[in-house]
C-alpha cells in the first residue's frame, strides 16, 4: 500500500476508510471544517521523532480548536515495524506527561502492521488501527469527550467497525486504499 505521496495516501484513508467506512463517527465533521492537520515527518530516528511529536504537542495545545482540532503525524521513515511503534508509544504518552499536556492532548495509535494483542496478522478487525504509513494521532480530550457524549452508545462503535470491515474482508481493505 506504498504512495510516493504520504500525505495524500493518508488523505485517502481518512476519506474512504475511517470517513468513508464511518469507523470514526467523528472525524467527518473536523474533516470538513478544515481542522486536521497533516505532517509529514522527516525523522529517521526515534528521537527525532520523539522531538517533532513535542513540538507538535505544543503547537497543538497552543493553537485555537477551531483552526486545529486534531493532528495527524505521518512518519514513513522511522518505526516501520510494528513492535519498535508500539514500543515507542509509551515514549509518546511520556512526552505527553512531561509537556503537562495528561488531560488535554491523548496520542492514538496506527501503523500499516497494527494488530490487536489475541489476533492474527490477517485478521481485518486490525484495519480499524491500521494506516497506509505509520502515524502518531493527536487529539484534544474535551474534543472527544464532547463528540462521545453526542453519541448515543459509543461503545457500539467498535462492534460495527468489526462488523462492517467483516463484511469488506481483508481484500476489500486493499481495495478500498489503492490509489
């Protein structure tokens, strides 16, 4: 699932998959008012990474929601395996803390390889964590608090994510992200 461009092969995951597919009921809305923000990172090290998630963190915090809600840190040259991301996160929540950010800013998770501790590799319910390029998704909590809260049973989210990738097949996914 390679792009020569990143950015745009994230623009089209966001589109058709977790917009599309409706896997995040709240990502339209910030999505069409403009407020993602996409970066494409140069880091080739965790700790250069680690440095652009702080300034990003910052900026984030520092900047009105209404002009950036959420940011999505694409990063194609570092952590390309799954256990190296997955162990760098805590590194992430770490730096969270350290900015005093606990409470106002949560990093999640999604990587190319992402799979569920219990799964199989192959098993789609994966998709719903997985992005064509490894990436770092910064949200403001009173963000997602105010989206949950307008939703009426949040915790069924997950179940038909489950059941609509289910219905797509791990094939279908493929399908779904080419460009």
């Amino acid at each position: 699932m390679i792009d020569d461009d990143p950015i745009a092969a994230t623009r089209r995951w966001l589109e058709r998959a977790v917009i599309g597919l409706n896997l995040c009921p709240f990502a339209k809305a910030v999505y069409v008012k403009q407020q993602v923000r996409f970066v494409l990172s140069d880091a080739t090290s965790s700790d250069a990474l680690l440095e652009e998630l702080a300034r990003e963190l910052d900026l984030l915090q520092r900047t009105d929601p209404a002009l950036i809600d959420t940011t999505l840190l694409v990063h194609p040259r570092v952590l390309g395996d799954f256990l190296d991301y997955n162990d760098f996160l805590d590194l992430a929540d770490a730096a969270v803390d350290a900015l005093g950010l606990s409470g106002e800013i949560q990093v999640a998770s999604f990587h190319p390889d992402y799979q569920f501790a219990g799964t199989h590799y192959d098993d789609v319910g994966n998709c719903s964590n997985r992005s064509p390029y490894p990436m770092l998704h910064l949200l403001r909590e009173d963000s997602v608090e105010r989206a949950v809260a307008t939703f009426p049973d949040p915790d069924v989210i997950v179940e038909r994510n489950l059941e609509t990738l289910e219905k797509l097949g791990i094939d279908g996914w493929r399908r779904l992200l080419k460009p």
